[in-house]
C-alpha cells in the first residue's frame, strides 16, 4: 500500500512538473504574454472610455456597437475557417478516392457555433445587467463560452482526426441509422394510425398484430431477420428478389454502400466511395428497426388522435373545409405534441441502439453496421480499454444532449398545445 501511494504522489508531482514546463514552452510564454497585454489593453481603454462618457446611454451604445463588431468579425473568422476546412477535406478526398474526413469537423465546429452562440447571449445579458457583479459574471462565463467555442472549432479537430478511426466511423454509421429509420418510421406509423382511427372491420385485430413486433423479445426477432436476410439464393427475400430476375444479395454479409450498389447495378464501376451511402448490412437493419418501433409509434399517435375533439373536425367541415384541409390545418397542429414527442424518443433511441444491432451484425460487413453504441461495447468488453469506453460514453451523452437541446428549440417552438 506504501508503494501505491508513493506512486500516486510521484505521478501528481510529475504531472504538476509536466504541466509547469508546458506553461513554460516558448510558444505557450509569448501567447500568454500577448493575452495578458490584450487584456490589460482592453480594461484600461474600457476605463478610460467610462471616465470620459459619463453619459450612460453613450457607454451602452459604444457597448452593443463593440458586441456587434466582435462577433461579426468572429463569425466571418469562422465562417471562412470553416470552408477552408471542408474544402481543403473534399480535396484531399478527391485526390485519393477515398471518403472526405469531414465529421469530425462537421460535428465540432457546429457544437463551438452553440458555445459561440450562448457567449453572445451571455455577453448581451450581462450589458443589461444593472449590477457590477453580476456584469463580471456573465463576461466571464461569456470568455469561457468563447474559449471553448474556438477550441471545438479550431483546435480539437486536429487533434481528433487524427485518434481513433473507428471512433468516428461508429458515429457516421450512427447518423446514417438515425436518418434511416426516423423519417419512415414516423411518417408509416402517423399514416397507420390515421388508417386505423376510421371506422374499418377488424381495426382492433390490426393494431394488435403492429404493435406485436415491438414486445416481441428484440433477440428473437432479430434472429429471425438473420434467416429472412440470409446471403443464401434460398432465403426469402433471395427468392423475392428473383422473381425480378435481380441477382441474390449477400444482405447482412454486404459492406457496401446501397448507392454504390446500385450505381454498379447501371452500370458505373467508379463510383466515389465518400458517395456510397450506408452499406446493405445496414439498410437491412434499418428496415429491422421500422418494422419493430412502427407498432408503438402506432399506438401513441392513436392516443394522440384520441384526444381531439370531433367537434373541431365537424365545424370545419361545416365551414366547407374537406379532408385534407382539416388533416392539414386542424389534425396536424392538434397532434404536433404526440408528434414532438416520438420524434425525440426516436432521436434518443437510435442514437443508443444496441441490442438488435449486435445480434445482427456480421464481420464480414467490416464493421459498416457498428453503431456508436456498439463501438463502445467492443472497447470496453473486447479491448478492456476501460477509461477510453467512458470517454465515449460521455461523448456519446453530450450528443445526445446537443441533439435533444437543437429539436426542443427547432421543432418545441412550434408544438402546438390547444
């Protein structure tokens, strides 16, 4: 135990040792010279500017007029930093045929932009603040919210893009998944559950039968999808897709993308990879997932068509409004609850999906189906790299986070709740 904490304390005071001599490095010394003078520049011509316009409204003017300027000019720094990044990828891409590395930067330099945005918001609030203090805190959180942002933007994608490949292909395949399965899923589950509202024979039997697929155990039906997908010529969508006189395909087993499949399909051998799509393997998938979440999305919009009155729909139509009006500027706005609702559940659970994935996944897809989620089992449980897995799992959580936020101010603003 003595040797322990000798250990702990040798490797503190190394790391205290290390991070001085990093403060200490040319480069570092000369950049804290030059903020610490930007600095003192800045508060003594802000106090000068304060002394002599003892006219408040004069200060708030000069104030906003210098927010918008920094900003501004933040912004196109940004902004041209930000094409000069993709471009220069794209190029790269173009020149070697293979996929252009823009995610990372794509993902980063949004998430600096958010940090960006509630500096400025912290940096105007505090302008209007009437105390001093309160003042120093906001244009201090605001500093930080800079810094931070300037870093995702700026710094860290360097530094990314050159770690972990598979890191971020998991988080592409992710993004493919996701805008799979939530478009279809909700648009074939709201078209279900208008069908199953009206009054047809045997709705109650229908509704039974979608939402079975959703409390069937995920592993067993997933095992059933591996044999329906099977690569084999007599495997049932083989079948199908020979009565078309189209090829077997190998389905699960298949690590290419569906647009280049299909642009070999016509023909066109050199297709760019960075163009591809999601593979095959993971189309299967995603087909797996609508078929299952279809059930339940039926369901709550039921519930949710369920809670509008007739009486809405009756005096519309009395006014000459016909379906599709009603549907349109009465259904619609009355379901946008139930409608927020399943899209930012979806949003979560594809984002964390796991269980089906793993039981349907092939080593021959080359790992075009592993999911986020399942590239932090594979470090954790396969490569028993125990720290690194709940690094991920904290990027993982901070995407979700950044996703929800972004949908509750995109799509919550326009809820409608009647």
């Amino acid at each position: 135990i003595a040797d322990k904490v000798r250990g702990v304390k040798r490797t503190q005071e190394l790391f205290i040792q290390l991070l001085g001599e990093a403060f200490q490095a040319e480069a570092v010394a000369e950049a804290w010279k030059l903020f610490i003078w930007v600095f003192i520049g800045a508060w003594v011509i802000t106090a000068i500017i304060a002394y002599f316009l003892k006219n408040k409204s004069w200060f708030d003017f000069l104030a906003k007029y210098v927010n918008l300027f920094f900003f501004s000019a933040g912004a196109v720094v940004i902004a041209k930093f930000t094409v000069d990044e993709i471009s220069t990828a794209i190029n790269t891409a173009l020149e070697t045929g293979e996929e252009p590395r823009i995610w990372v930067q794509i993902i980063l330099i949004t998430s600096g932009l958010i940090l960006w945005f509630l500096a400025w918001k912290l940096w105007t609030g505090g302008i209007k603040a009437e105390g001093n203090l309160l003042f120093a805190i906001k244009g201090l959180a605001a500093a930080f919210f800079l810094v931070g942002g300037w870093l995702l933007i700026g710094e860290i994608p360097a530094v990314i893009e050159a770690g972990n490949k598979d890191v971020w292909d998991g988080l592409k395949v992710t993004v493919y998944y996701s805008m799979g399965t939530i478009p279809f899923q909700l648009s074939i589950g709201l078209v279900l559950a208008f069908l199953l509202f009206q009054n047809i024979r045997f709705k109650e039997v229908f509704r039974v039968l979608f939402f079975l697929p959703y409390i069937t155990p995920a592993v067993a039906s997933a095992a059933v999808f591996n044999l329906l997908f099977s690569p084999r010529p007599t495997a049932i969508f083989n079948q199908f897709l020979g009565l078309f006189g189209i090829e077997a395909q190998k389905w699960l087993l298949e690590s290419r993308g569906i647009f280049t499949i299909l642009a070999n399909s016509l023909g066109v051998e050199d297709f760019p990879k960075w163009a591809e799509g999601p593979s095959l393997a993971l189309v299967v998938i995603i087909i797996y997932s609508i078929w299952v979440y279809v059930g339940y999305d039926v369901v709550i919009y039921l519930a949710g068509l369920g809670n509008i009155s007739n009486e809405v729909n009756e005096a519309a139509e009395i006014d000459g409004a016909n379906r599709w009006q009603i549907l349109r500027h009465i259904t619609l706005p009355l379901l946008s609850p139930t409608i927020y609702f399943l899209s930012l559940i979806a949003v979560i659970g594809t984002f964390k999906a796991f269980n089906h994935i793993y039981v349907m996944r092939n080593d021959l897809a080359l790992g075009t189906v592993d999911t986020f989620s399942v590239a932090i089992f594979d470090v954790f449980f396969n490569k028993s790299r125990y720290g690194y897995a709940s690094a991920m799992a904290f990027i993982l959580f901070a995407v979700i986070l950044i996703l929800t936020y972004v949908n509750n101010r995109i799509q919550g603003s326009k809820v409608f709740y009647g």
